[in-house]
C-alpha cells in the first residue's frame, strides 16, 4: 500500500490499526508486515513526489481480500494498492514454513549489515592508522631540516 507521505504519526497508527481490525475480522492470518516508510516516487502521485509505504503478507480468504480492497478504495489516505493471490491452496504449513523462511531472510539481512558496519569501521580504523603514520613521518621530515 501507498499512502500520503504527510500523515501525523497518530494517523498512521490509526490506519494500521484499521487494516488489523479488518484482516482480524476476516480472519486472517498475518504472515509479515513491514513497514517501509517514506520513499520517493518515480512519478507524482496526486500532485505528491514521496509516498509511504506498507507491506502485509497475509492469508485469508477472498472476501477478505474484497473488504480490504473496499476500505482501502474509499479511504483517501490511501493513494495506491495491489492484492496478489500467490497461492490459492496455502495451508497451515505453508504458513509457518513461510514465517521460518521470512526470520532466516531477516536474520542474514542482519548478520550482512553487522559485517559490513564492522569493514567499515575497519576501514575508518586503517583510514586514521595511515593518516597517523603520515603525520609521523611527516615529524620525522621537519626534524631532518
């Protein structure tokens, strides 16, 4: 989903609630929610350049599917949306196969940023070694002289 990028922080957690009200209604069945934030547009959207976005991976059922959609047409927070069935006979199974996969992405997602903060701190780390080795032998020039 999309949505107005100028939202107060009230309103959005009020928007979020709502769609959690409406999917627990429906009964479903929330595989992941992520929420993006704010982030640019490759073109206007109702005369607006950012857009915030959120993602729900759910399973639930059709009618479901249509109140959602309902809510969201007539909500005018919302600026876009798309609902895609990626499996029609998506079973309890499924789901916590889903889930397990979802938390081992997130956790090699994390395990990549902690090993790239740490080579960039490395580099930093050599960065200001060389600088300090410069300035050493920068000292022992000037002595020379």
């Amino acid at each position: 989903m999309m949505l107005a990028p100028n939202l107060p922080a009230e309103e959005m957690e009020a928007f979020k609630e709502k769609v959690a009200s409406i999917m627990e209604t429906g009964g479903a069945k929330l595989v992941r929610f992520e929420d993006w934030g704010r982030r640019r547009l490759a073109y206007p959207v109702r005369k607006e350049m950012f857009g915030h976005y959120l993602l729900y991976d759910f399973q639930g059922s059709p009618e479901l599917s249509s109140e959602l959609e309902r809510n969201l047409k007539i909500d005018e927070k919302v600026f876009k949306y798309l609902t895609l069935v990626l499996d029609k006979k998506f079973t309890d199974e499924d789901l916590a196969r889903a889930k397990e996969n979802l938390l081992a992405e997130a956790a090699r997602r994390e395990a990549e940023k902690a090993k790239a903060a740490e080579a960039a701190e490395a580099r930093l780390a050599e960065g200001r070694d060389e600088e300090d080795d410069d300035d050493e032998a920068a000292d022992v020039a000037g002595e020379d002289e």
